[in-house]
C-alpha cells in the first residue's frame, strides 16, 4: 500500500487535468458548427465504453488479481493517451480519430477501478477495509483539487496536447508500479455485483438518474466558459467545485444521524440549485460561487451512499460492489454527456446548464415526494439513517 497509493494520486492528478485538456481539446480540433457534438462524444468516450469492457473482457480477466487489473488498465490509457498526445501536438488529430483513441483507452476501466478496491482488499485485513477506501478516496480527490486548476494554468502556453501527455506519463507510473505489485487470484464478477446491487434499487435508480442530468454539466461548462474566458477560467470552475468537495465530504460524518433519503434529497436539490448562478447569470463570477457551494453539497453523496453499501456489504465482495456501482454510473454520466451535445446545438450552452440545474431540483423534489409517502404509507426503510465510518470512504 506504501508504493500503490502514492501512484494512485499520480494518476488520479493527470486524470484531474485531463478533465479539462479532454474537452478542451475537442473545442479546439472540431468545426465551428459541430462544437458541442465533438465535446459531447469526447467527454463520453472517455469513460463510457469502460462499460462495454466490463462485459466483453469479463472472462479473460475475472481471475486476475488485483494488481494484474490496475496494471492493465493503465499500461492501456498510458499508450492511447501518449498516442493522443503525439497526434495533437503535430497538429495531426482529427475530431473522429480523437473520440475512437479515447474510447479505446477506456476498455479496460472498470475493471482497473475494480481492481483498485481488490487490492485494498488483498493487501488489509478485513476489519482495515474502510480505511484504505477512505485513504484512497481522499487522495483522489485532493489529486482532482490541484489538476484541473494545473491544467488550466499549464494549457495557455502548451496546448491541451502536452497535458494529455502528462496524464499519459501519470498511468504509466502507476503501471509500473503496479505490474510489480503481488496479488492473490481472485474472481472479480461485476455481473455477479449487479446483482447484490439491485437489492437496493431506489437508491441505485435515483444514483443513475442524478449522474445522468449531471453529465450535460461537462459538455455545457467548457464551450459556456470557452465563450468568455479560456482554459484556466474552465480550470477554476472544477477547482473551485473539488475544494468545495473535499470540504463536504469531510463534513459528512456530521451527518451520520440524519434520514439518508432526507440527505440524498437534499444534496440533490442543493446541486441543481447551484447551477442556477452560472445558467442565469451572463458573468462567470457568480458561476464560480455556485459551482464552490455546489461542491461542498455534493461532497457527502459519495460517501453517504457508499458507507450504506459498505455497512450491508460483505467484507469480501466490498470492492466487486464499489466496481459494480461505477458500472452503472460510468454509463449514466457518459450517457447524461452525450445528451449534452445535441441540447447545447438546440439550446446554447448556458441554457443547458439551467436546464440540467432545473431537472436536477426537480429529480430531488420527486426523491422528498417519494420520502414522504414512504413514511405515511409503509415501514420505513431499513437504511433510513446514515451510518457513516468515522473515515471517509
């Protein structure tokens, strides 16, 4: 865990700077006219045939350990983004070739995010499980603080290609260190997480449905903040949002007693509301706030909701059940992003975002709705409060 973790936030920080080099990018090779097209499929391939790997690859790599399946994983990205990198840099790339790089590079990603939680897995013992997610996590997502602010700084003076080039170096650190790695075989069946995961299927459902109108966000945002500013003010945005993430996640302990429905709905609500700022408002300061206040909302969600999977869990299924979940997710927000390129073309970018902000507080309406009648109709549910750890997961 000594030599994994650290090259676990190496990767995790060139993934924070292609968040923005990924669209960016795409805004700079594709026509004038087919903008939010090009974004929208790039934002989607690079995440969303992780899902499609996770079925085709699921009999060739099911018993590999741990290790084998990080190491996979990135030996992959490494090359297809340093390919990525190479073309745009010779000014060679083309919006098609971009988007079949960049999906290729995503094959092997669930089963490298699965094999993340295996190794935590192998390496401690059952009862120091939730240590090492909330160690992880937590590196993950100090990592997505300082990159995305990285790239915008680095982009105006090298192009988004070389930033790319960077995160193609940051997976092949963490190849390396991870073909090095021992690791027992295991079986590691997202299919088979599927199915533990439908025995919660209203919180799974309305997870779904949140990404999915989330995903126009990164679509929208980038051409929106392109209109007015470049790529250091895109940088800011998620900055902004990721110090506002790290701060609600570590106030999520606080909310250890609170109806978990109550939560979801809430942060639900709170999210699309702080898209209002940048949907209504032709200045991107009150953007920036939003999206910071945003963060610190929708900093428990992750938590809360993966406490509640770890509390009812088995111990060794934990990190099949975290993969399963980024299954179902991956698609959601790569699907909700694919969406986003034909509503940017028909509505313009910042009324996407409002539009997104709008549904969203409507989806978290329907949640308190659904709450409500839940109480005077039923027994409450038998996760109605937040058990979360101490840590954060």
């Amino acid at each position: 865990m000594r030599r994994f973790v650290p090259a676990v936030g190496v990767s995790a920080l060139g993934d924070g700077m292609s968040m923005v080099a990924v669209a960016w990018l795409a805004l700079q090779i594709a026509p004038e006219s087919q903008k939010g097209m090009w974004t929208a499929l790039a934002v989607t391939a690079f995440s969303l045939p992780a899902t499609l790997g996770a079925y085709v690859f699921r009999k060739a790599v099911s018993g590999w350990p741990g290790a084998r399946l990080v190491a996979g994983d990135a030996t992959l990205r490494a090359v297809l983004l340093g390919l990525v990198a190479v073309l745009a840099i010779a000014d060679a790339l083309s919006p098609l070739a971009y988007v079949i790089i960049l999906g290729a590079s995503s094959l092997m990603h669930a089963w490298g995010s699965a094999g993340v939680y295996t190794i935590v897995a192998e390496a401690l013992p059952s009862e120091a499980h939730l240590t090492g997610n909330s160690l992880i996590s937590s590196v993950v997502q100090i990592a997505f603080v300082i990159g995305p602010a990285a790239a915008g700084a680095l982009m105006p003076f090298t192009g988004p290609g070389w930033v790319l080039a960077i995160d193609a170096v940051s997976y092949a650190i963490l190849a390396a260190i991870s073909w090095r790695l021992p690791g027992k075989t295991r079986d590691v069946k997202v299919s088979a997480s599927l199915r533990l995961l439908s025995g919660y299927p209203q919180i799974v459902a309305i997870t779904v449905v949140f990404f999915f109108l989330y995903g126009p966000v990164e679509v929208a945002l980038p051409i929106h903040v392109a209109q007015q500013a470049g790529a250091a003010m895109l940088g800011l945005f998620w900055t902004c949002f990721g110090i506002g993430a790290g701060v609600g996640a570590l106030l999520a302990t606080r909310l250890r007693n609170s109806s978990l429905w109550t939560v979801v709905a809430a942060i639900i609500i709170g999210w699309g509301a702080s898209l209002l700022p940048v949907g209504l408002s032709q200045s991107l300061i009150p953007g920036l706030i939003g999206f910071a206040v945003g963060g610190v909302i929708y900093g428990p969600y992750t938590s809360v909701t993966t406490a509640l999977l770890q509390s009812l869990s088995p111990p060794d299924q934990l990190s099949r059940v975290l993969a399963a979940r980024n299954a179902l997710t991956i698609p959601a927000t790569s699907l909700g992003a694919l969406a986003g390129g034909p509503a940017v073309n028909a509505f313009g970018a910042q009324k996407t975002l409002l539009l997104s902000g709008f549904l969203t507080i409507g989806l978290g309406l329907a949640v308190l709705a659904f709450t409500a009648a839940r109480t005077r109709t039923g027994p409450p549910a038998p996760d109605r409060s937040v058990q979360a750890s101490p840590d954060r997961p």
